[in-house]
C-alpha cells in the first residue's frame, strides 16, 4: 500500500483514537430520557413487528431487556463485533431483545446502503437498521463507534460498552443484564 493510500487509514484511525480518550475523560452520566428515535429495519422487522419502530414504544412493549448497539458499516470494530452480536442473538434472544442502529451517515462512517449491506453480508438477523433522527447521536452522548447500551426492561440504561465488544464480554455483559434484570 502507498502512502498516499495510506494517509486515510491514518486519518481514521487518529479520529477513532480521539474519540476513545475523549470518552475516558467523560463525566457525564448517559441517560436514555428524551432518547426515542425511530428506526427503519434493515433486518428483523418480524421480531419487532413493522418495517419502522419508535424505540420508546418498543421497549415499552417488549417486556425483556435490550442491548441497543449504535455502529457505523464503515467502522472497522463495529464490523468485527457483528458476528459475535449475532451469535449471542441466537444463543440469548429469547431472553434479550437485540437492536442495531445504523448511524454511519451521522458520524461520517457510512452510508444506509452501505449498512444495509453490511447487514445482508454478514448474515445479521436481529433487528437493525437506521433512524432519519441525527439528535440520536447527542440524545444518547455517542462518542465512540460502536457503543452499546444494555437496558433494562423498563428502558433504563444498566450498563454502557464504548468501543468494540469481544465474544466473551459481550457474553459476560448480556449474562449479567440478565441476572440483574430477571429479580
């Protein structure tokens, strides 16, 4: 590879890796009031019932808890961590509702062919796709891609992972949402 063709890998990854300090240093408590969106399916639209949702009403309806995974189809993490969502979709879904945001176009990291796509590529079957609100990304203080939120079955944020989730700790994280949920 040249190093002109080198120069935007470079330049995004350097923007990847001002995001990760800048959320280390972040205070701010994550909440997800005034957070509704809604989202037009890529995939999953017969688990939650239509071609386009309002999340709000959702998990209002839904009665178990949600791992809501915010990811980009040009984001090289949030396309490493598909499959590993996808596994856990299958081995959990009965118990956690799966729902994947595409907000590439929001973060400069995509297009919604280009999620849609990625989607198809890689087999994904849980609910995902894409909302036409941009606010989404400052109603819920995204500031890394991927980040996921684990929610409780009333909608309250449980826990939050920034950045790309690893098989075992998307395991560990979906197990502990459960057990912190079911009582």
């Amino acid at each position: 590879m040249s190093p002109r063709q080198m120069k935007p890998i470079f330049a995004m990854l350097l923007l990847m890796s001002a995001f990760v300090v800048i959320s280390a240093c972040s205070t701010s408590e994550i909440s997800s009031d005034d957070g509704d969106f809604t989202f037009n399916t890529y995939s999953g639209a017969d688990v939650v019932g239509d071609s386009s949702v309002s999340f709000d009403q959702l998990v209002a309806n839904e009665g178990r808890p949600v791992l809501l995974n915010f990811w980009a189809s040009n984001c090289p993490p949030c396309r490493a961590e598909m499959p590993a969502l996808q596994e856990a979709w299958l081995e959990y879904g009965d118990e956690v509702l799966f729902v994947g945001i595409d907000v590439g176009p929001y973060v400069g990291l995509g297009t919604y062919d280009g999620g849609r796509k990625l989607v198809e590529e890689l087999g994904v079957t849980y609910p995902t796709g894409n909302t036409l609100n941009r606010s989404v990304i400052t109603d819920w203080q995204i500031t890394n891609m991927p980040s996921t939120f684990l929610l409780s079955s009333d909608g309250r944020v449980k826990d939050i992972v920034i950045g790309g989730i690893s098989k075992s700790r998307l395991t560990q994280k979906v197990e502990e949402l459960i057990a912190t949920t079911a009582g």
